[in-house]
C-alpha cells in the first residue's frame, strides 16, 4: 500500500497541465503537424484529410451548427477511445514484454518475435484490399534503410533496457531522449533553437541523474540500452528529415504504410542480428521454461505473441490518436502516457522505488512536457 501511495505521486508531473490541454482554451492547429508516436515511432508522414481535420468547429445557421454539435461530440469520442487503447495496448505490452523477459532472457530474440508479429497484422490488410499496399522502388527502400537501421536500435534497445532493469527506470532515461535530438539536430543538420527550449533540457537532465543516483534497481546495461533506443530515435529523425522531408517516397505511404514497411526491414535486420548473438538457444531455453512447470507451449507462446501485438497495436493506435489532437494535448498525452506506463509497472510488478527516484522520474517527465511545450511555441 506504502509503495502504491509513493508511486502516485508521479502523477504531479503532469496533473497541472493535463486540465489545460483537454479544455477549450488550448489552441486547435493539427492541419499541418508532423505524426509522431514517442519512444519507438517518431517520422515525419503527410496525414489524411481526416487526421487534419481535428476537433474544429464553425459558426453558422442552427441547423448547421446543431450538426457539427453532434460531429464534434462523435469526433470528440473516437478521439477518447484512440488515447484509452493507446494506453491500455501500451500497459500490455509493457507488461506482456516484461513477463517474457523474465521467463526467457534472450532480448535479442524477443525483439524479432515482437516485430515479426506486426506482420501478421498488415500483410492480411495490404492482400486482402482492406487497406492500400505501398508500392516502392529500389531507390525508395535504399532511402529508407538507414530509417529503419535505427528504428531496429529503437527497438532492441528498449526491449534489452527493460530486461535488464526495471520498466520503471527504462521509462525514466527514455524521458531524457529530447536531450539526445537536440544535440543530434545541432550536429547533423546544424539547427540551432531558441535558448528557452534548451533550458528545459536541465530538469530532464537533473531528474534522470536523481532518479538513476536512487533507483533500486539500477544496472548499466538498462541505462547503456535506454541510451542506445534514445540515440537511435533521435537519429531516425533526423535522418527522416534530411532523406524525406518534401519528398515523394512510393505510392500510398501513409503514416501507417510507413511504420509497416519499417517493421518488415526491421524484421529483416534484425533476424540475422539475433542469430548473431544469441544463436538457437532460445528454443532449448523454451522448452526448459515449459519442463519446469511455470508454463505451457500454449501460454509461453500466446505470451510472446501477445507482446508483439500490444506493440504493433499500441503504435498504430498511436498514429490515429496523434493525428487529430492539437500539439499541446500531444504533448501532455505523452507525458501522462509515460507516467501511467510507470505507475502500472511499478503496481503489476511490485518494483520498490525510493523517494529519490519518484522525485527525479516526477523532475525528468515534467521536464518532457516543457520542452514538448517550448518546441511547440518555436515552430508556431
């Protein structure tokens, strides 16, 4: 109970912001906004007519505006119902990741499995017409490749960070990740920004020193592989704007073809990687895991399975979500994500965190949403 009470406090860091964004008064500007889904997807894509259109509405005759009433209110549900399973696919995969994790420590291979898994979900949707095949070049894919080179490292090194520590601390150094795209923004395209906008780099950077200084469960290589999904979502963007920006890749990729095409070369760099490191040994430590009781084929299957569905399905339902809010309710949505996924961890888990740690994971996110916030306003 002590540590559920503890563990809630998180929530400060995004509670004050959270009543401003959803209200009247936060501006309504996602006409032109670049889709991003945080920690593992974030790639600039053209949106569709309807993930412009938002939450709009105009004035006009009774009829109409009665009308465009009952249109904002459907809009504004679907909107709800976007964020709800965008954080309960999250909270499952976080879960359901950990879980294998724990019963097979070969991070390498589960990260394949997961990403292999999205597969089964788009190709029945591109072979059956239920949604457009992208149709891409030689050229297309050399262009996409270095993007979906780090899109593997944003994977890998997330599913190895959360083996390694607790899901908790992952979630705290992914926090500092705005550090990292500064600086790969100032190095590789030489983008300066205003000085507010790196002022609020130093809570992120002072609560992520507070946090790992106190963590209880502590270990390098969570921080090192934390580090390496950081450095690879930060250079995926990047590269994304030095390779695609204004540019014309295929036929029909869209946000979501686009994150499809990257999972299935991310499944094809990763599979030999896996191997690499950590051979066939999965399939003996597999059928040991079954032997000693704590599950069956079917369970320890279904469990594998289910991680890679959580976290295929928590990024596509992230694009829909992005898609149509305004840029301060995208930021303090992913604030509030970060913090839910800590707290749901920490509650399933039962992981211990000190005081220290809740204050500097509380310090490190509310630091995001400044800088999510100050990015905003610069770009305006």
């Amino acid at each position: 109970m002590l540590a559920v009470k503890k563990v809630l406090l998180l929530a400060i860091a995004a509670s004050s912001a959270s009543a401003f964004a959803f209200s009247p008064r936060a501006s309504v500007n996602s006409a032109a906004k670049t889709l991003s889904v945080p920690a593992v997807t974030q790639f600039p894509a053209k949106t569709s007519s309807s993930t412009s259109m938002a939450l709009s509405a105009t004035g006009g005759a009774a009829a109409v505006a009665e009308e465009e009433s009952g249109a904002d209110l459907g809009e504004t549900l679907k909107v709800g119902s976007y964020f709800a399973l965008w954080y309960l696919f999250n909270i499952g995969y976080n879960i359901y990741n950990k879980q294998a994790l724990n019963a097979l420590a070969f991070p390498w291979t589960i990260a394949t499995i997961q990403m292999a898994t999205g597969i089964l979900y788009f190709a029945p949707l591109w072979a059956l017409g239920l949604r457009k095949a992208p149709k891409l070049s030689m050229a297309d894919l050399k262009t996409l490749l270095p993007i979906a080179l780090c899109h593997t490292g944003v994977h890998v090194g997330a599913v190895i960070a959360l083996g390694a520590g607790a899901v908790s601390f992952a979630h705290i150094v992914k926090a500092s990740e705005p550090v990292v795209t500064c600086a790969a923004n100032a190095a590789l395209l030489g983008e300066v920004l205003p000085m507010k906008v790196y002022a609020t780099l130093l809570p992120i950077i002072g609560g992520v020193a507070i946090a790992s200084m106190k963590e209880l469960s502590f270990t390098f290589l969570a921080l090192a592989a934390a580090m390496l999904s950081n450095v690879s979502s930060s250079l995926r963007g990047v590269l994304s704007k030095k390779t695609m920006s204004g540019k014309q890749i295929g036929e029909n990729l869209d946000a979501q073809n686009l994150y499809a095409v990257l999972t299935a070369m991310s499944t094809i760099i990763l599979i030999p990687m896996m191997l690499a490191v950590e051979g066939t040994a999965f399939l003996p430590a597999f059928k040991a895991a079954v032997a000693a009781g704590s599950f069956t084929n079917k369970s320890l299957s279904t469990l594998l399975l289910l991680s890679g569905a959580t976290y295929y399905l928590y990024n596509e339902v992230a694009f829909l979500a992005l898609g149509k809010v305004n840029p301060v309710t995208h930021a303090v949505g992913n604030t509030i994500k970060r913090v839910v996924i800590i707290v749901a961890s920490v509650v399933a888990f039962k992981t211990p965190m000190s005081t220290g740690s809740i204050i500097g994971s509380s310090i490190a996110i509310f630091g995001t949403l400044l800088y999510s916030l100050a990015m905003n306003s610069v770009k305006k």
